[in-house]
C-alpha cells in the first residue's frame, strides 16, 4: 500500500526521489519521508501527512550525494506520525518497506531481550535493527539481507541502503510488487514503473524471495538461497505524459475523460471489425508471459478456443469494483455463453475453502494486478487444479504472473484511487470475452455476434455524449449534497452498478449510500426512504424495464427524490422521476458501461463540492497489497 523509490546515479537523488514520490502517492498519504546520502552520511527528512508537508521540509536541506531511498507510507503498524514515518534508520542501516511483518511481536521481544532501543511503533523498524546487527558481524548488506530473509514472514518489499557502502542498495520483496528501473548509469527501484518512468522505460519485476543487489549501477538478481538469477528486462509503453492530469482539476475527472479512448482500446485487441467477430487476442494459456507478445496470433486462437471449450463453469474472484464488474461478467457470459457463473469476493474465496470442480475456470480481475486478496485466491484456485486466467491492467504484475491465461484492460496508468476507466475498460473486455465463449460454445449465431459486436463499436461516441453529465453534475452537487442518503437501484447488468455508483459516493463523498438490487427493495430497504432520500434509479430499456418501472413507484410513493437514468426521451419515465437523465440507446451488454459514467462524475463533483481530495480520499489506497 505504501510508495518506495530508490535511486543510484548522477541526479540529484532529491529531486528524482521526491517527483517519483508524488507519482506513488496514490498508494499511501498519511506520512512520507526520504534518506539520501549527504557528506559519506545518510541524511534522513520525514513529515506527518500528505507529500507536500515534506516537500516543504526539503526545500531548505542540501544534499551532494547519489544515493536515496523514499516512502509515501499508508499505515498499517502504528499510526500516522513523523515517528512512524519511513525511513527507519538504525546505526547506519537506513531503510523503506511496503506491507506487514507478521512475526513482528516476536521479532521485537528478541531485540529488546538483546538490549535494542526501539524508537516507533512499526514493523518496520525492526527489519532495520535486523540489518544493523548483520552488516555489523558480515560487513556486507547484501551478506545481510540474505541472511534475514528467512526470518521475517509475511508481505514485504523492502529498499536498504548503509551508510558505509554508499555505492549499494539492496531490495528484497515478498508479497508487494518492487520494480527496478534501468536507466543510463542509474537504477530506481520502484513499487510501481510510474515513479520512474521519466528516466526509463526498461525494467525488472521482483519475484517473491528474490534479492536484487544494485552496487554502482552493476544490477544483480539473487534467489532466496542466494544464487544469481538471470532476470528478463522488460519494455513497458506506457508514455509518461499518461500519469500527468493533462490540464484536468483532477486524475480522477482526466481518466473519466479518456473512457472513450480507453473503452476503445481495451476491444482493439480482440475484434474482427470487417467480420464483426471477436478473437481473443494473446490469451496465451500456459505460455511463459514474457513470449506473450510473440505468439503466433493465429494459433494462440486456435489454442484459446481448444481450452475454452473444455471449461464447463467459471468463478470470477475480485475485490470492490473490480467485484462490480465480475458481477457484471455474470450476467454476460450466462446469457451469453450459458456458462454458469460464480462471483465471489476475493477475501472470501481464498478463506472459505471453496469447491472448484473438474473443467472449471478461475478468473481474477484487478486493475492493479497487485490485490493481495485477490492474488492468494488465484494461487488458491491453482493449488485447487483449477485454470486460471486473469484480467489485469498492469503487465507483467504479481496476478498476471501467476496466472495460466492473461487478458488486458489497456487502460493505461489509472492513478485516481477511485476505479473510472479501468471499470469500463473490464466491462468491454468482458463483453468480448462472452461473445467469444457464446462463439465457442455455439450459443449464438453469427448474426447475434455481429449484434455484441456492432453494440460495442458503438460506445466509445455515445460515451463523448455522455460525459455531457459533467456539467449537469457540477451544476446540481450544491443541491444534491443535502440529501441524508443515496439509493441505487438498479436491475439486472444495473444491479453491479447500481452497487458501483455507491461504492463511488461512499468512498469519494464520505456519504451514505447504498447500491441495491431493485426487486429487493421491498424486503427491508423500503423503510429507508423518505423525502430525504435521493434515489438513483437505473432503468434502461432492456427486459426488465416493466420490473424497474414498478420499483421505482414504490420507492416514489414513499417520497423518495427520483433521479433516473433511462434511455433516449423516455416520457413515461420523465414523468415520474424527479430528474430524469437519458442516456444513448445500446445493446443491454454495454448499457453498463454507458450508465456507470453519470455516476461516476456525481461522485466527483460531489465529492468536490464537498472539499475533498477526490484523487486521494482518507483511510484508501490504490494499490491494497496487505490482507
Ligand atoms: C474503488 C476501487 C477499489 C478497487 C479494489 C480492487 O474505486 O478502486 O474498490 O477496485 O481495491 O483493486 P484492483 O482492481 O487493483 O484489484
């Protein structure tokens, strides 16, 4: 959850270690701190609070050396302070860690029994006391890591640095992704390539229990039993003017913004547009990721195609709104593929001992590729002898890695914590991936898939009008905040989103809402609704429009404030909704992504209006790569 950067080379560490600091600040906000080599000495500058606060303490400090390591922290051992802040720093041993040490309480009653004098509430700190008590019998911080790698358990990806070899950094991660950067005569080592992007493009993912040692640029790679590993440099292409806001308020308004680019590209990949048929593209199952790129495109269909016909039922397992799309995914590829479909939340299946039957298909969503949750659970499903594929945005992240099968969002960075366009993006992908099994199984006609497919070439121009909703929303957030509670309703595709819009609110807005299947309104949430309740009611023109409509004269005649979101000019819905809001028509299958977007922008510009850091809302992180 929480940023790491390290730097070695001729720039001033400062500058490269603050600016890929604000690039990782989507992970952790509540203290950051930088150690950074100054006069054969680490210097160490932490604050309390977002970046900024330590960017203000920098400004006056001058620092000559070549050598830092930074942290953007999002507390998990002890709460938000300067004293927790990272670096830790132990006689020399300064260092920077991402995630839990389990055997923490352990760890520490044997330091204090050896006399240490322990100065924060961390785990952290710990690994650090470690580490000084090795370089001082070893002399090497490599030697060291090494040798304590066996005794912390739990999730960690960990930078050091000593001040009596100012020419090393050694990194070492278990669970939370750590990246190394290879520039001109420089390394970064990152939690993510946005930190670092500006300098390189060409990288090294981490495995979990490996060591890499950076000593004057040289970069190598050790196994947990110390071994050198030859290690694949990967080239990532994401550009770096795609982490900057582009002259938006916000991340999170720009990412709304490029949906239509972004929806587009996520199906790119997979669409005959000529024969309106879908081909999943690179699904690659059982092939090293790294000779992904390189498939043969013809035969990796045909072997896509063989495996997919053996799958009988499929589990999608995701954690928040990738959950919201997976439940979307349901509903697809049921009606689509007549596959039965299990949706479970990440946190659940991994703990619930989960019955996954022969032929059955386990997919992972995650934007990140990095959801701790979400990770166990497709190690889970593997050590269950399931297949496994995975839908992640990240290339090359912890998810993607472990899984048999990979498909892409193609969003590119989403740096917002709140999910916009990757949501989107998931929901087209699966929207191919449906038609593509519907093909597969023979449970649809050519003629039908055409229909799937002319629906989503639709959406990237019908979301440039939807995103009209902009103004619509910044005009009535004034009014709309003064409601005591939110209600989604919706049926169908419309319930996930329904529970999407008020994910956004809640964690966006700090208001109450809740996101309800429409039908069951009646038996409890009913009694909620008053005049002092706004109610968003999806209810396009699909199957269950009747349903919908009769639901929302229910929630009406209890003086609920009706804002609806139908399709095209609905009069008879207009008629009964306090606000009525259109959307295009389309094909059920891509009304959700239509229908999601005016909920995203009320979230924002509630959020907004409210004062709120809407890229950075409390208590959250992008990236949840701790239980
Ligand atoms: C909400 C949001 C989260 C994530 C969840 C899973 O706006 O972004 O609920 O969807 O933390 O993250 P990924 O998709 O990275 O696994």
């Amino acid at each position: 959850m929480c940023g790491i950067v390290g730097y070695l080379g001729p720039m001033n560490p400062k500058d490269v270690i603050v600016a890929g600091l604000k690039k990782l600040e989507y992970r952790g906000y509540d203290s950051a701190g930088v150690a950074i080599l100054h006069q054969g000495k680490t210097k160490r500058v932490r604050a309390e609070g977002k970046l900024k606060a330590l960017e203000e303490k920098l400004q006056a400090e001058p620092f000559d050396g070549h050598l830092g390591i930074g942290h953007t922290r999002w507390a998990t051992h002890g709460g938000p302070s300067e004293r927790n802040a990272h670096p830790h720093q132990v006689r020399g041993i300064s260092l920077v860690h991402n995630g839990i040490i389990e055997n923490y309480a352990d760890i520490r009653e044997a330091l204090l029994a050896r006399g240490a004098e322990i100065s924060s509430d961390t785990d952290s700190e710990l690994v650090a006391h470690l580490l000084a008590e090795e370089v001082e019998k070893t002399g090497s911080l490599l030697k060291s890591v090494q040798n304590i790698l066996d005794r912390i358990h739990g999730a960690f990806s960990i930078v050091a640095m000593w001040d009596q070899d100012p020419e090393t950094m050694v990194a070492f991660k278990d669970g939370p992704p750590l990246v190394v950067g290879l520039g001109d005569n420089q390394t970064f080592v990152v939690s993510d390539v946005q930190a670092c992007l500006q300098y390189t493009k060409k990288f090294i993912y981490l495995d979990d229990r490996e060591v890499v040692h950076v000593h004057k640029n040289k970069v190598q790679v050790y196994s947990a039993k110390g071994e050198p590993l030859t290690k694949k440099v990967v080239e990532v292409d994401w550009s770096e003017e795609a982490v900057e806001k582009q002259g938006h308020a916000h991340f999170m308004l720009k990412e709304i913004y490029e949906q239509p680019r972004s929806v587009a590209a996520a199906m790119e990949p997979h669409l005959d547009i000529d024969k309106f048929k879908v081909r999943l593209k690179r699904v690659g199952f059982n092939q090293p990721l790294e000779r992904l790129e390189g498939l043969d495109i013809e035969a990796d269909w045909q072997n896509t195609q063989k495996v997919l016909k053996g799958v009988e039922r499929i589990f999608m397992i995701a954690c928040g709104t990738s959950n919201y799309a997976a439940m979307v995914g349901k509903y697809l590829l049921e009606k689509i593929a007549k596959v039965p479909v299990e949706t479970d939340i990440a946190s659940e299946f991994r703990y619930r001992d989960p019955v996954l039957p022969p032929n059955t298909l386990v997919m992972t969503i995650s934007q990140s590729g990095e959801t701790a949750d979400t990770l166990a659970a497709i190690r889970l499903a593997k050590e269950k002898g399931a297949l496994t594929l995975s839908l992640c945005n990240v290339r090359g992240s912890s998810i993607d890695r472990e899984a048999h099968g990979h498909l892409y969002m193609n969003s590119g960075p989403e740096i917002g914590v709140a999910s916009t366009k990757a949501f989107t993006s998931t929901l087209t992908v699966l929207n191919c991936f449906a038609a593509a099994f519907g093909q597969i199984k023979g449970t649809i006609s050519p003629g039908e898939e055409k229909t799937y497919v002319q629906a989503l070439l639709a959406t990237p121009s019908q979301l440039e009008g939807v995103l009209a909703y902009d103004k619509y929303f910044s005009e009535t957030a004034e009014v709309l905040k003064t409601y005591k509670g939110f209600l989604y309703m919706g049926r169908g595709v419309s319930f996930p989103i329904a529970m999407e819009g008020a994910l956004k609110l809640k964690e966006l807005a700090y208001l109450h809402a809740e996101g309800y299947a429409a039908g069951e309104m009646k038996h409890g949430p009913l009694a909620l609704i008053d005049e002092r309740m706004a109610i968003i009611m999806l209810v396009p023109e699909d199957g269950l429009y009747e349903k919908s409509m009769s639901n929302l004269e229910e929630a009406r005649a209890r003086g609920g404030k009706i804002i609806a979101l139908g399709t095209g000019e609905d009069e008879k819905l207009r008629r009964v909704s306090a606000e009525y809001l259109p959307l295009p028509k389309a094909l059920w299958t891509v009304n959700p992504i239509l229908s999601v977007v005016p909920l995203q922008l009320m979230a924002y510009h509630l959020a907004d209006n409210l004062g709120y850091d809407v890229d950075q809302p409390r208590n959250l992180a992008k990236s949840v790569t701790v239980e």
